[in-house]
C-alpha cells in the first residue's frame, strides 16, 4: 500500500499486524479523483482510521489538516509511523470512534469525514457503519456543505437515514463507497 499522488506519492505506508482491512489502491485513488480539487485547503476527519491511508492521501492531496480516530492501540502507532514517513502533521486520536463523535468530535470542524468501519460478515455481527449513521455527532461534527464518504462490504444496506443524502454509490469488487452529504430532516 502507498501514497497514490500529491507531496507523499509513491511512499509506502506501514500496516499494522492486526485483522486490518486497508482501503485498497485502487479504491483510495477513485475516491480522490471523485473529490479532486475540492480536498485543497480542507479539513478532514478518518474515523476507523486503520493505517491513516485516507487522511494521509488527503493530506498529500493539500487538505489543510487532519484527525484520525482509531481504537486499536497497534494500528495508532502505524499511524504515527506513516505520518512521519510521509512527514505530514495530523492529529490522531486513539480512542472509540462511537465515543469520540459523542464526546469530542469539533461541531461543523470537518469538510471530509472519512470512515472505513470493520464490515459485517455475517448476519448478526455488528454493523458500525448504521451506528455512525444512527450517530448525531457524525453529522454534527461534518460543516454544513460536507461530504462524508463511507466505506462498505459490497452487500451492505443503506438502512433508513434521516438528515442524510446518498449523492453516489460506487462498487470496486467487495467494497463498495457512498457519498453523503447531510439534509435537513422534512417533518
């Protein structure tokens, strides 16, 4: 896995030795085309940040700054790692994704929210990317004319979403990217 394009192309980035599943290349490369110019000067958010690949794109793409949310204690020092091999400056935070958007995500602080949850295997296991959905500082903390772009298994249901928009969804083998921007809930 490296850096696709920008200030940090063609470095490599460290995965941790943890079941991670990092976003692919390819995957991470038509995101960005998707997004283009638009990630110049930008704030973003990598929630379930893994290796840090998506903020680091960004970062290397130009975004102004970036925070990167991880649980995995292991994972959050490959971060580390991959930030100083790239020399790039982000701020990482290593705690619950679900905690820190309830408790210290900054309202309106990010124009990108990246999210690459563990995927639901089988039926029955938990299913993070509904509860980042379902969450209110998920939204709260994407400024108002924000993309979050999550990623999903191939087989994944969009469930019922009030103040959320599917504005494309797009497969790359299992994986599957939707882009979502909030709407006002009409009651």
């Amino acid at each position: 896995m490296r850096v696709i394009a920008g200030t940090a192309g063609g470095i490599t980035l460290k995965t941790p030795k943890t079941d991670l599943r990092p976003t692919m290349d390819m995957v991470r490369g038509a995101i960005f085309s998707s997004l283009g110019e638009a990630v110049s000067g930008a704030s973003v958010l990598d929630l379930f940040a893994g290796t840090g690949s998506l903020a680091i794109e960004a970062l290397s793409r130009g975004a102004a700054s970036a925070t990167l949310v991880e649980g995995d204690r292991k994972a959050c020092a490959v971060i580390a790692e991959n930030l100083t091999r790239t020399r790039l400056k982000a701020s990482v935070v290593c705690m619950d994704v679900l905690r820190f958007l309830q408790s210290a995500a900054v309202p309106g602080g990010a124009d990108f929210i990246f999210a690459d949850p563990p995927y639901s295997k089988q039926s029955g296991d938990r299913d993070f990317a509904a509860e980042l959905l379902a969450t209110p500082g998920l939204a709260s903390a994407l400024a108002p004319e924000g993309l979050f772009v999550l990623e999903v298994g191939q087989y994944w249901k969009l469930p019922p979403s009030p103040g959320w928009e599917c504005l494309r969804r797009k497969r790359y083998g299992s994986t599957e990217t939707l882009f979502l921007r909030r709407v006002e809930n009409e009651e």
